[in-house]
C-alpha cells in the first residue's frame, strides 16, 4: 500500500528552492517576510527565529537591547531571536544606572 502522495509533495516544496531573485531583482524580504537565511532580507534586515518559523527583523541599532550569547549552542534554544547589532557596534553591558534589574540589559555600543 503507497505512502499517500501530499506527504511525498510536502518534503518536495521543501528541498526545492527556486531562486526567486533570478528573475526579480526586488525579492528580498521585508521586515516580517519568511526567510531561510539574512541574505534572503533586504539591507538593514537578518533573518531570525520568530516561533518555529523565520522572518526577516531588523539589525539592532545603538541603544538597543541585544542578546549576549555565552555559550555558542544556546543560539538555536531562542523562540524570539533578535538580530545582531550593526556594524560598528557591539554587545556590551549596560553600565549601570539605576534599579538594579536593569544594569543586566546588553545593548549595542560603539566600540
């Protein structure tokens, strides 16, 4: 008896990956599109982890809370990554200034 023919469809659509680029020079993803890589998000965009999917979020500027990774295998536990900071920033300790809970935010600096 055969296997029913969605699921052979299913991991198809999956390992099939049409360059959609090649013949639309705007496809890149836009804040909120689904994505498989950063390179498949616009300028300004990296693709991260929203849920169980992957959507195009934009780079963190300075200021912003960013994620601090310690150990390199915690990455993929994220349900809501954040993107990395952009260039000329990095991931740094908030100095401290004022309650004590929020000395332990990281946000982006200049080096």
């Amino acid at each position: 008896h055969e296997a029913p023919e969605l699921e052979e469809v299913g991991t198809e659509a999956l390992t099939r990956r049409t360059p959609a680029t090649a013949w639309l020079p705007t496809a890149k993803g836009e804040e909120g599109d689904f994505c498989l890589r950063s390179s498949d998000c616009s300028a300004g965009l990296c693709c991260a982890r929203h849920f169980w999917s992957k959507i195009c979020k934009p780079v963190l500027r300075e200021g912003q809370v960013c994620t601090r990774h310690r150990r390199k295998g915690t990455h993929g536990l994220e349900i809501f990554q954040r993107c990395q900071c952009a260039e000329g920033l990095s991931c740094r300790l908030q100095r401290e200034q004022g309650p004590a809970d929020a000395s332990r935010l990281h946000t982006c600096q200049r080096h």
